[in-house]
C-alpha cells in the first residue's frame, strides 16, 4: 500500500475509534452509573485512545 493511503486510512480508523470510545465513555459518565461510576472507563478509554494514537503513529506517520 502506498504511504499516502495508508495514512489517510490510518488516520480516518483513529479517528473513529476514538470518537467511538469517547461517545461510549461520555454516555456511561452522564448516564446512569453517573460521574463515579463512569470514572474507571473514562480511564480505561482515554489510554486505549492513546495506545491507538501511538499505534497509528508507529504504523503509518513514522517512516522506519
């Protein structure tokens, strides 16, 4: 695959799952488990949201 597509499909699948796992960890908190509750997976999401970010970066931004 060429380094131009492999970014932009790299980027547009970060962006969705990050976008995902922050919809799913912003209901979660506002819902019903409340602010508390919802703290833990807000965690959780925000460092699988980093983890994916590294990985996008390491597959597809920096050139080995």
């Amino acid at each position: 695959m060429s380094y131009g597509i492999k970014l932009v499909m790299g980027l547009i699948g970060t962006a969705l799952l990050c976008i995902f796992i922050g919809g799913l960890s912003q209901s979660i908190s506002s819902g019903f488990a409340g602010f508390k509750g919802g703290a833990p997976f807000m965690i959780i999401a925000i460092i699988v949201c980093c983890m994916a970010v590294y990985d996008f970066w390491d597959e597809c931004v920096r050139k080995k």
